[in-house]
C-alpha cells in the first residue's frame, strides 16, 4: 500500500512544483527559440545547433514525464506485475538520464559558440 502527503500527486511533486517546472521550462523554450532567430540573423548557419538544443530540452521534458508515470504505476495500490513495472521504471530513469546527457552537450556546444 502506498501513502502520499496531502496536496501531493504521485508523479510529479506538489502542483505549485510542476508548475514551477513547467513555467521554467516553457521560459527555455522561448529564450533558446529568440535566441535562435536573433543568432541567424548575424551568424548563419547558427539555426543548428540551437535547433538540437531546443530538441534536447524538449526530449529531456518528455523523457521526465516518462518517469513520472512509471513511478505513478510502480507505487500504485494493487499492482499485480511488480517486478516489471519496476523495471520499466528504471528503463525510463535510464532514458531520462541519457536525454540529460545529450541536452547537456547541446548546452555546452552553444556556449562554446558565444564565448
């Protein structure tokens, strides 16, 4: 049986905490968006890596997402196929984690670029 503290959901914290999440995340979303049509203005060319960038801040959201219904499932009251929800949640930590590694790289590879 699993418990959660009042005004939590299961999957992704309190609702003041994923909409902290999403607001910042949408906030990313249109920066690196300006940023891309201010930057092919004076460096064409440039669109690609900001577009990979985007790509990867968007992946490593839907990948966040992926875990936070594999957790909703693994400690869901009654789950009769424990063991493979379990694994399925570890397959999504894995996922997230790989998207962070690319955003990451994409990060840094726009960085180098403006510095």
């Amino acid at each position: 049986m699993s418990t959660t503290r009042p005004g939590f959901t299961r999957s992704l914290g309190t609702n003041h905490e994923r909409d902290r999440l999403e607001r910042r995340v949408t906030r990313v979303t249109v920066a690196i968006a300006a940023l891309r049509d201010r930057a092919s203005e004076h460096r064409p060319g440039l669109g690609g890596p900001l577009d990979e960038l985007l790509e990867g801040c968007v992946s490593g959201r839907e990948e966040c997402q992926a875990v936070a219904l594999a957790y909703g499932r693994l400690i869901a009251p009654g789950c009769s196929e424990r063991r493979l929800v379990y694994a399925a949640y570890f397959a999504a930590r894995d996922r997230e984690e790989h998207a962070a590694r690319i955003y990451a790289h994409h990060v840094e590879r726009v960085r180098r670029i403006f510095t």
